[in-house]
C-alpha cells in the first residue's frame, strides 16, 4: 500500500541519551494521524550490535519499522546517508521526511508537512527546544543569523521532500560530510519549488554534553567550507585582529571585536523577531556572540583537517564537505 508519508531516522548513537523518548512519540504520533495519514516510521540503525538490541527491546510490540542498513548499501563514508538510501529503498510513502534522531514531532508538524508537500517538492522546517539548554541556545541564535542571510536557510536535523524528485535525481553523493546540502544542492538542479516552514516549528530533545558541543564545533566549520565566501570570512578574522593589535594596540583591538560582537547580536535579534518561535523562549540572541566567536578559530582547524585527509565523522574519515 502507498502511505502518505514515510518518516526514515537514521540512527548510529554510542548510548540511548539521545533517543530518549523517541519510540513514544512515534507511537503516539502514528495512533494519532493512522486514520487520516497512511504513513510509517523506519528506523535505520548502524550503532553497534548492544545499542541495536536496546532499541530493538523498546520498539518490541510498536509498529516502528526497526532495521540495520545491510553491507550492500554501505558503499558512501556518510553512514548517515548509507541508512538513508537504504531506508528509502524500502519506503512506500508519496513523500518522505529525514528526520534526526532528537526530532520530537507533533501531531500538528506532520498535518503541516503533509499539508505542504502537496504544494512544496522539498522543505524543512525551524525547530524549538522545550527543555533547551546553553549549548541549545546557542546554536538556535546561530540559526537566526544564518536563516536572514543564506538563501538555504539553516538545514538543522529535518529534510522532507516528494519520493518522485528522487527518483528525477538520483541518490546525491555518500562520500559528503554536509548531507542535508547534498540533498538540497541535487534538487535545486531540477526546482526551484520549495519552502522553509517557520511555524509550526518542531520540538527538539536536547541531550547535549559539552564535550559533544565543542565536538559540533568543528564539525560545523567544516559543513562551512561548502561555502567558501563564508568560509573565508571566518578565516581572515584572526589574521586581521593580530594585525590590528599589532598596529593600533589593544584598545582598537576591543574595539574591532566590539563592532563584530553588536553586528552579530543585531543579526540574531533580527532574526529572532522574523524565526523565533512562539514555543521558544525570548532573547536567544543574546547567546549570538558564543556562536560566532568559535568559528574564526574552528574554521582553521577545519582547514587543518581538511589538508591532512578530512574530519572523522561516525566510522569514517570524510574530506568532502559538499
């Protein structure tokens, strides 16, 4: 039978943090919707043998379809896209949603979708924290600044599009670090009808450890190269404040890193007022200047990685950023 909408999360964690909560919300996202969405829940999980059979326990007596992507689909670096294809080759769904494991749907976000991919061949949507903590809030004031200046518009842990825009394509490359571009760049190839859902954004699990922020990082900053202007920027900001302080002294050295730090809050209020979601609480934009400051250093160590053979993402080392 041809569902409605096939929802595939691929899967590859070392603990269950991340997934607390995650087989509950399917199961009650597909008792809710059954009767008016025909749709289905596919599981594609690369975690080692133990985790595997933990969350094999949990789903037990569920409808969640819970599978290991077999070695025949293993041919990318990215397991994340490894699991994808293979998640999509076992799909019925009309439209497909890539969601990342810490993704709570609603009720209300998946009427949307759906609603949407009518209309849309691809979307994604903004994403709210509940329970958000400081490294949570970080990256959202990030995402404002991002969303007001790139026509992508921030890709944070949800992708959705038509099944026959795929099949238009083809599969995009497995051996990229930045998947969910690899995915947008193949489709703006063939059209430009797409959307960005601002409301109703969907809720998040926030799990995130410091050690793991910092990790993100660098892997960000090297998802970044995909935009060399970006890119660039972020490189020339070191070498331009050692040649102020130099010049002019540490005072003007304040006062250059002043003037970046009130245009980088600016930014993210803005962009607070135009994303900010009604379920997230108010000033995430004063956690901007965090956000950004990491980069001018990340963004070399990206480049470091990068010229001695890539950045170890799961169980791979991947140099393509796009």
């Amino acid at each position: 039978m041809r569902r409605e909408l096939t929802i595939i999360i691929p899967i590859n964690v070392a603990h269950l943090g991340p997934i607390e909560g995650l087989s509950g919300c399917y199961v009650d996202l597909l008792g809710r919707l059954s009767h008016d969405f025909p749709m289905e829940v596919i599981l594609v999980d690369s975690s080692s043998p133990e985790i595997f059979q933990c969350i094999e326990l949990q789903l037990a007596g569920t409808v969640i379809q819970h599978l290991r992507t077999p070695d025949s689909f293993k041919c990318g670096k990215n397991d994340k896209l490894n699991n994808i294809s293979y998640g999509l080759s076992v799909s019925t769904g009309k439209s497909i949603a890539i969601f990342d494991d810490d993704l709570r749907p609603t009720s209300e976000n998946i009427r949307t979708l759906i609603a949407c991919l009518h209309e849309f061949d691809f979307l994604k949507c903004m994403v709210n924290f509940p329970n958000a903590s400081i490294f949570d809030l970080v990256d959202l004031s990030g995402i404002y600044i991002v969303n007001l200046l790139s026509k992508h518009r921030q890709f944070w842990a949800n992708f959705c599009f038509r099944r026959e825009l795929i099949l238009g394509t083809g599969f995009p490359c497995k051996d990229v670090l930045f998947d969910e571009l690899a995915f947008e760049m193949k489709f703006r190839t063939v059209t430009n009808n797409h959307c960005y859902l601002i409301a109703p954004s969907i809720p998040m699990h926030s799990f995130r450890c410091f050690p793991k922020f910092l990790e993100q990082r660098v892997r960000y900053a090297y998802e970044n190269l995909a935009y060399p202007m970006r890119s660039l920027i972020f490189l020339s900001l070191v070498p331009l404040a050692a040649a102020i302080l130099c010049l002019r002294g540490v005072l003007a050295l304040c006062l250059f890193i002043s003037v970046i730090t009130v245009i980088v809050l600016a930014l993210s209020r803005l962009g607070e007022f135009r994303y900010g979601s009604i379920y997230q609480q108010r000033s995430v934009w004063i956690y901007a200047p965090i956000w950004f400051w990491f980069y001018p250093f990340t963004t070399w160590i990206a480049v470091y990685l990068w010229c001695i053979g890539g950045i170890r993402f799961g169980n791979s080392l991947i140099r393509r950023a796009v």
